[in-house]
C-alpha cells in the first residue's frame, strides 16, 4: 500500500513550472474551504465543500481512503522559486481501488486562480502513470475517468490526457446527476504524453 507521504513529480515545461501532488492534510482546510465556494466546482463535481468545518470532514475521509487503500487523492501544487505558499491548484485521485482488480476510476477538478494553464493534464498524466506503475503488479490494466456529458472543459483535459471517448453512461445521482462520459485508458496506452494545450 501506498504511504500517505508519498509525492509525485511533473517536470516543469517551457512555460510552466513543475508540479508536485502530494496527499492532503488537515493543514489544507482553510484554502479548501475558499475553493469550495468556487460556482464551477459545486456545479461539475461532487466537492461538497463549503466552510472549514466540512473541508476538515472531506480531509479526513481522504486520508481513510489512503489507510484503507482504496482511494488515493492528492493535492496538486504548483513548485514556485519563491513567495508565499498558494492555494492548491487542483486535485487528482485514483479511487475504487480494489485488491486484484483490473480496472478503477480516476478524476480531478482544477482551482480557479489556475484553470486554463494545462496543469489538469500534466497532474492527470503524472497521476495515470503511478497508478499504472503502483497497481499494475496486482492487476490493474484499465483505467475510467468520468464527467458530465455538458461538462465540455473535462471532455478536453481527458482527451488531452490520452483518455478517449468510451460510451456514455446514464445519469447516477447524487454523485453522477445527468448523464455523462466515460473515457478509458489502458496500460497498453501509457506512453502516451499530455498535450500541452
């Protein structure tokens, strides 16, 4: 099993510096709390975030899903030479992790102050590579990303990510309330690089 320290790289690019995720921690609940009021997350996602008390219940359920192994979410940051440490520029998890099972679910959501950069794509990719590279021996070959059907800026981040369109699913609320896209990558596929646009 993972260690709740673990931390995963991506290279910085000509324009854009390098990225580190890393597990959330009880320290993130204040900027959490500022996200969560962010209209296109509480309308894309299932960030049921909205003051510091239920950013810490979020944070925790997090961090059970590393102890149990079955969810792996981490804090995306971007690494800046100097400054003061900004909010997360997003969040990416590999979820419904189960012992021998070959397939499970990856999603993401990017902060406001860093939508529109290529970081979804960078952190999706870093985070497709170590679930391939950390599950593989046990099994996993296939991985899922869902979104809303309408949701047309994640439809571009998983293409960009080299995760094509699948099928459609029906709606599944709460967590999934109209319908949506499946979009799938295999471990056959991962050499595949995001784009950088």
């Amino acid at each position: 099993m993972p260690e709740t320290t673990a931390r995963l790289l991506a290279d910085a690019t000509p324009t854009a510096p390098a990225l580190v995720l890393r597990p959330w921690t009880p320290g993130d609940a204040a900027g959490l709390a500022a996200l969560g009021r962010d209209d296109a997350l509480r309308r894309w996602t299932s960030f049921a975030v909205h003051d510091e008390t239920s950013a810490a219940l979020w944070l925790r359920e997090q961090q059970q899903g590393w102890e149990q192994g079955r969810r792996y979410a981490f804090a995306v940051e971007e690494v800046k030479p100097s400054g003061p440490p900004a909010l997360p520029a997003g969040h990416v998890v590999l979820k419904d992790i189960a012992p021998g099972a070959a397939s499970a679910e990856v999603g993401y959501w990017t902060a406001p102050h860093a939508r529109g950069r290529g970081i979804a794509p960078r952190a999706l990719h870093t985070l497709t590579d170590w679930a391939f590279t950390t599950f593989a021996p046990a099994g996993l070959t296939r991985l899922e990303l869902l979104h809303q059907a309408d949701n047309t800026a994640s439809c571009r981040v998983a293409h960009k990510s080299h995760y094509p369109l699948a099928g459609t699913r029906p709606a599944q609320p709460p967590d999934h309330p109209s319908e949506g896209h499946v979009h799938v990558r295999h471990l056959a596929e991962r050499a595949g690089r995001p784009s950088a646009r």
